[in-house]
C-alpha cells in the first residue's frame, strides 16, 4: 500500500506512541522516528508544535521468513493458525480479511474486496505492511485438526456461491464461516467499532 496516503491511520497512531529517536535544532525544529510493527515514520515538529510526516518506511522486505512472495503452495500443506484482521475501510466502518498460515510458513488472505470480487491470494506481496495497519479480531491455532490448503480453498468456494448481500456482508459472512470450519470454534460476528493504534516496535 501506499503509506504515505493512510493520513488518518497515521495520525491516530502518532497521537498514542512515543518516538524511538527525537532530536531539536536550535531554531526549535524536532524531528523524530516512530515505529509501529514494520512500519517506519518521519516526522518534523515547528516551533508552532505542528508536526508533519514527511516519509514512512517499511522494514518488512527485509524479513522475507515471514511471507514468501509469490511462492508455490501445495493444496495438501496443513493450515496451522488462522486469525481474522479488521482496517480502515472508506465505504464501510472496517474491513475485514482472513490470513491463515500454513506449517512451511506460507501465508495466505482470504477475503472480498471493495469492488465485489472474491480473492484467495497465495503468498501476497506486502503482507506485513498491510498486518502493521490492520487489528487482530480474533486467533486460533488449528494444526491439530489436520485441515488443508486444498480443504479450505473448496470449502470456502462453494460458501462463496451460495452467499448473496453486499460485497461486506458477503465478506464477513464468508470469513465467519471459513474462521469456524478451521478453528472449530462457533464465531459470533461482532460490531466493528474500529481504532487501530499499534505499538510501538516489536
């Protein structure tokens, strides 16, 4: 994503952190570095306090252990952990997508976009970045019940064509259903009353 655009984002999460580095100048300029997961954000202060975010930095490229970009995925690798994450959304009070991790450290997300359109993307490129803006709605690890890539995939496809509403109603009812059928747990869909400030670094 382009970070420099999630102005909002930004800005509620400078408001709660602390730097990690902060320097003034003699004509009373601060700058300073904030870190929130990978992200990495620039800041200059004036004298007046008005502070202005002049670059943002992602580190995630350089831990690529964490989601191999456009990597192959057997249908019968075993999915381990499966979390669902809410962000910002600019039609809907969040957006909501599934992320399931797999025993040889594949990622992938489950979910409908925007425009309607049904995606289950292997491995997308950057994850991490976009996990850094997102919160964790709830996590389960599901290794022990033995389900697939392949399993999931199929499931999900036919719940897919038998689901109607809205691009989000269809979104949050196909991740309710694909979170339950891997962690075996019962999902009540909850209000999303969103604000997401992540910690400062790891």
């Amino acid at each position: 994503p382009d970070l420099m655009k999630q102005e909002a984002w930004l800005e509620e999460a400078l408001a709660s952190a602390e730097p990690i580095w902060e320097k003034c100048t003699e004509d009373k300029q601060t700058y300073s570095v904030y870190r929130f997961g990978s992200i990495e954000a620039r800041c200059l202060a004036e004298s007046d306090g008005k502070r202005t975010v002049v670059a943002v930095f992602s580190s995630g490229a350089a831990r690529p252990n964490l989601s191999r970009a456009g990597a192959a995925l057997s249908r019968e690798e075993k999915i381990v952990k499966v979390s669902e994450y809410a962000e910002k959304s600019s039609t809907h009070p969040c957006h909501y997508f599934l992320v399931m991790h797999t025993e040889g450290r594949h990622v992938v997300v489950s979910e409908i976009d925007c425009k309607g359109q049904s995606q289950w993307v292997e491995n997308p490129r950057g994850i991490e970045d976009r996990l850094s803006l997102a919160k964790v709605i709830r996590s389960s690890e599901c290794g022990h019940r033995g389900l697939t890539v392949g399993a999931a995939r199929s499931y999900r496809r036919g719940e897919d064509e038998t689901t109607t509403g809205d691009h989000e109603a269809r979104n949050k009812h196909l991740g309710r259903q694909l979170y339950s059928r891997l962690s075996g747990e019962e999902v009540k869909l909850l209000q999303c009353k969103l604000s997401i400030a992540p910690k400062a670094g790891y």
